[in-house]
C-alpha cells in the first residue's frame, strides 16, 4: 500500500492554491502548511507539494502520473473542471477508459508544473 507521494513544485503558492481546488472534489483539505512543503489528505497527509524553485516544467512524455480514487462520476468531472478552472491543463477529459481488469470512468489534468493526475471511479454494473 502507498502511504503518501510528494510533487514539486517551482511556486508553492500557486501550487498549494491550485491542489486546494482540484484536490476539493475528492475530499482532500490541506492539512500540513510549512516554509518548504504542504500537505494535502482526508485524516492524514498523503499528498505533499515540495517548492523546488528551480525546476524545469515536467516533460509531458515521462510515462508517469498519480491516481486518486474517486467516489463517483461526479467527482471525477469537478474534479476535472476544478483543474482547467485553476490554471491546469487537459490532458484527457471525462469518460469512460479500459483499465487492465475493469472499465473505469476517469480524467487526466497536467499542474502548473507539468505533474500529471488522474482522477478515476469504477461505476456500479448497470442492471
């Protein structure tokens, strides 16, 4: 099991501002506010933004993104409104994806710097 990921971020102002948004429709809250780093979670903190000034933009070929698991198709969808409303950008809007075992509802949104995120729910089976 995962216990947290931490992200840089080039300015941890406007990256704490754009994860408070985006990260609202999942349920997260900033809980942990330092000189250096911010902590995002439910109970505890599980996302971290680290301020590393002197960071190139994230590359959008590295192959790499974070998860986070949604409790519904709604959530999904703020969650990727929120991103595009705070500055973010697409990077694969709403909708239904196949994953390895299961079809999934689910988003992907790039940061202000580049990270890539995926917000995903598997529906309930229709009857």
């Amino acid at each position: 099991m995962i216990d947290h990921i931490s992200l840089g971020v080039r300015d941890l102002a406007a990256g704490r501002a754009f994860y408070e948004v985006v990260l609202a429709p999942l349920g997260y809250h900033l809980l942990v506010e330092r000189d250096e780093t911010v902590g995002f979670g439910k109970r505890y903190p599980e996302i971290w933004l680290n301020h590393r000034p002197g960071q190139r933009p994230v590359p959008a070929d590295t192959g790499h993104h974070v998860c986070l698991r949604a409790r519904s198709i709604d959530e999904v969808d703020r969650f990727h409104a929120a991103a595009l409303g705070a500055g973010g950008r697409d990077a694969g809007g709403p909708g239904p994806r196949q994953g390895a075992q299961v079809t999934y509802y689910g988003a992907f949104v790039l940061d202000l710097d580049g990270n890539k995120l995926e917000a995903m729910t598997v529906p309930p089976a229709a009857d």
